[in-house]
C-alpha cells in the first residue's frame, strides 16, 4: 500500500508550555504532518506573528498566567482573518467550552484527549477552504453583477446620447448655414460676432462627434493592426500635445502581436487616456506607454501616470458618461467612457488602478487577432496592416 504523502502545516501555538506543544507537534507528526510553528504567550507576541506570517490554523491553550484562550482568540477575530481556531485546555467544564464555542473557536479539546486533535484540524481546515471557496464565489458574482449594469447603463446612454447627437447636429447645421450666410453680407463690425457662432457651431460639431462616437454599437472598421505600430505612429503627436513639465516614456514588448480592432477608434482611445493623463499632472510629472504580453493570447497595452490619483468612489465612475471631475466647462465627461467602448466593442477588457497623490494607470488587454483573420488581411491587401 502506497504510504499517505506528508502533509505541510502552518500552525501558531498560543501556549506558555513547550512541553505542551512538543506533546502537540508528537500528534501531529503520526498524522505525517510537517509542521511549521511559532509557540506565543503574550497577546503583544501573538500580534506580530499574525502581522508576520501567514497560518493554517491557531490552538490556543485556554488559560495562561499573561495570556488566555479567549483572549487570543478576539484578537483573532478583530483581525478579521478567517483563521481556524481551536482551544485546548488541561480541564475544563462543559459551561466553559459551550461558552468558546459560542465566543467562536471551532473545537474545544482536553489534553487528555488528543486523538481527537488530528480529526479536529482536518475537518477545521476543510471549513475553512469551503468558506474562502464560497466568498471568491459571491465576489465573482458580485463583480459580474457590477459588469452586467454597467454595461446595461452604458447601453442605455448610448441610445440616448445617439439619438441626442442626430438632432442636435441637425440643428447645428441650421446655425452654422445661417452664420455662414450672414458673414457673406454682413460689415465688418459684425464679423467678428459671427465668427464666434461658426467657432461656437464648430466645438458642438465636435461634441456631437464624441457622442456618436460613443452610441456606436459596433466596430466599424475593424482590421489587423500592431498596438506596436499605433503607439509608434501616435508618439510624434503625443509629444506635441505634452507641456515640457510632463516627461514621456515609451517602451514597447520585444515581440508584435496583432490585433482585430478599429485603428481610428483605438487611435482615439490612446490619445483620450493620455490627454487625461495630461490633465492629472498639471504641476508636471512622467507619462508612461507600455505594451506588453502577458500571456500566449492576449496583448496589454499601459498608460500610466504620476498625477494627482483618484479617491475609491471616483474610480468606481469613471468611465460613466458625463461623470467628470474637471469644472463646469472644461470636459465633456465623454473621453474615458468612449476608451470603454472602443475597448469593449474590440472584445477586451480595461482595468484601473489609483491611488490619491500617487497616480493612475489603465490597463488595455485585447485578445490576439486570430491566424485566420491576420493571414486574410494580409492576402487581401499589400499594404501594411496599419497606416501611419
């Protein structure tokens, strides 16, 4: 019969007698448990451990003469570590042990009887591992929920604000024809008034643009392109749009990968993410653009700065439309939520990271083109698969 292999423990000892858990450690390894342990007795001794290292399970004796079970295992408990708790004693009474039960501690053993130890941890450890199972559950559930409204309120204003763009560059056309015709005829003391509509005219085309943009239920002009070779064509005009105060770092992965994308769009997704860069470092800082690999199927693209960062509940919001920080006037709020849906209509994902005082990054991960379509664009045109 092939023997049990051993088993790795990591245990912290809240005990005063070495003795004690020498005669602990002897149970544990008939069981061919290989145990890792630190032995506490003070509550300033158990804090540490816990803030130093990582355990399986704590068996506390229940009283000692600085420390005690019920003691150590509240401090257990305000750590918020779900850690199992056993707790052992010399001789107790059936009133005391109902009443660690009912404190929190799992088991309760008597020295006396410690055949019952090894039972007690594996049924313990097992209960753990279904608590921690359950809660990355509840949080991927919790998370898709997240993505599902998210996604169905970024659907909503889309159709909204689609609908909202139709009409207002109808009426926008109505203006600027208008403006047009009176700057043929009108003296000279009145041109500058209507210049200023045409200019007025001009930013609400604008807008209308980002919001059309934004409504867009499909990529429209998908076709194999090498971030590689967007981030290279974009760089000149990056470098133009930075004030001298704001240093910016490229650095590309050593290997290409293609992806299916619209290049205009994720052109404009680039550039959106770098302009709110721009706009957190306003007393100066460093701008970095990285692409990356971070496994066989995908490709990461990374624009991080060294700005002002984002409180929890901004970054919770950010890519809603028309959420913005900037005051009336200066933003749209469009920028980041149009980044979302380039982002999501190319089938990826994007992820931020901040932190107030210390910077933002966000995070572009897109899947790899598939052979199929990278070998059909190719064969369909002889040109490269993106134009600078």
């Amino acid at each position: 019969m092939k023997p049990a292999e051993r088993r790795d423990l990591r245990v912290l000892f809240v005990e005063d007698d070495p003795d004690d858990v020498a005669l602990l450690l002897r149970e544990l390894a008939r069981a061919d448990w290989r145990v890792e342990h630190e032995r506490v007795e003070t509550e300033e001794a158990m804090r540490r451990a816990l803030e130093s290292s990582e355990w399986d399970i704590v068996i506390a004796d229940h009283r000692m003469p600085r420390f005690s079970g019920p003691a150590a295992l509240a401090l257990v408990q305000e750590t918020g570590i779900d850690l199992p708790f056993i707790m052992v004693s010399g001789t107790i009474g059936e009133e005391l042990a109902a009443e660690s039960l009912r404190a929190g501690a799992e088991d309760f053993l008597v020295k006396d009887t410690l055949y019952r130890l090894v039972p007690a941890i594996e049924r313990e450890l097992r209960d753990a591992e279904d608590r921690r199972s359950r809660r990355r559950a509840e949080e991927a559930l919790h998370e898709r929920e997240k993505m599902l409204l998210q996604a169905q309120k970024m659907e909503a204003l889309g159709r909204l604000a689609g609908g909202v763009a139709h009409d207002f560059n109808n009426l926008l056309m109505v203006i600027r024809g208008y403006a047009e015709l009176l700057g043929q005829d009108a003296a000279n003391s009145g041109r500058r008034e209507i210049e200023e509509i045409l200019a007025a005219a001009g930013r609400g085309a604008d807008l209308t643009r980002q919001l059309l943009a934004f409504s867009r239920g499909t990529v429209e002009e998908s076709r194999v392109v090498d971030l590689h070779e967007v981030v290279e064509a974009l760089e000149r005009m990056i470098r133009r749009l930075l004030p001298e105060t704001i240093r910016l770092e490229i650095r590309l992965s050593a290997t290409k990968r293609r992806v299916l994308v619209d290049p205009g769009r994720i052109e404009q997704a680039l550039l959106n993410l770098v302009v709110n860069a721009q706009d957190a470092m306003a007393g100066g800082g460093r701008l970095e653009i990285e692409t990356r690999n971070p496994d066989p199927d995908t490709v990461e693209m990374v624009v991080r700065d060294t700005g002002v960062g984002m409180e929890p509940e901004v970054v919770d919001r950010i890519f809603e439309p028309f959420f913005t920080t900037k005051e009336e006037g200066d933003g749209t709020g469009l920028g980041l939520a149009i980044v979302y849906g380039v982002v999501e209509h190319s089938g990826g994902a994007i992820a931020i990271e901040s932190r107030l005082g210390e910077g933002t990054a966000f995070t572009i991960r897109l899947p790899l083109a598939a052979e199929s379509a990278a070998r059909g664009a190719a064969e369909a045109s002889s040109v490269p698969a993106y134009d600078s």
